[in-house]
C-alpha cells in the first residue's frame, strides 16, 4: 500500500476528526524544535466513502483543519496529564 493512500483501521495509530484520518508518524512522533517547542509529526488523509482514505500536501490543508487537530491534540494531552496526576 501506498504512503499516500490509507485503508482506515489499519496498522497506522491516529484518530479521526470529521472526514479525516490524522496518523501519527511511526515510533518517535513527538518531536522538540531548536527553541525548545514541542510538535508532533503527523500525515493527515482525507476519507472518501469507502474508508479509503488519501494524503494531503501540506498546501491542502485548510487552516481550520490545522486548529481543529491542535485542540484535539491538546485535549488529549490535558486527559493524559489529568489521568497520570490521578494516579500519581
């Protein structure tokens, strides 16, 4: 199969966020710039109704995309810290 073509359910960890499939990069997807930031590395695919799915470019993806994952990505950061404090 093809980097730039997905069968949603597949081995690829990621989540979905309306009609599209964010993948988290295989093995170490969190990542720290030079100044210190901290990012993820993901490809984001666009679900047709077959649950196949298709790669965008980075010019393809629109800009409330990009803030509807950040959320999402922070969202789940915020439950993992609350849940690990819980434990803690």
């Amino acid at each position: 199969m093809s980097d730039e073509n997905l069968d949603i359910g597949s081995q690829r960890e990621g989540f979905r966020l309306g009609d599209y499939f964010i993948a988290f990069a295989p093995g170490e997807f969190i990542k720290e710039d030079p100044d210190g930031k901290m990012y993820i590395l993901i490809d984001i695919y666009k679900i047709d109704g077959d649950n196949k799915a298709t790669k965008l470019k980075d010019n393809e993806i629109p800009p409330e995309l990009e803030q509807s994952i950040n959320e999402q990505v922070n969202q789940y950061l915020l439950a993992a810290i609350n849940k690990n404090k819980l434990e803690g």
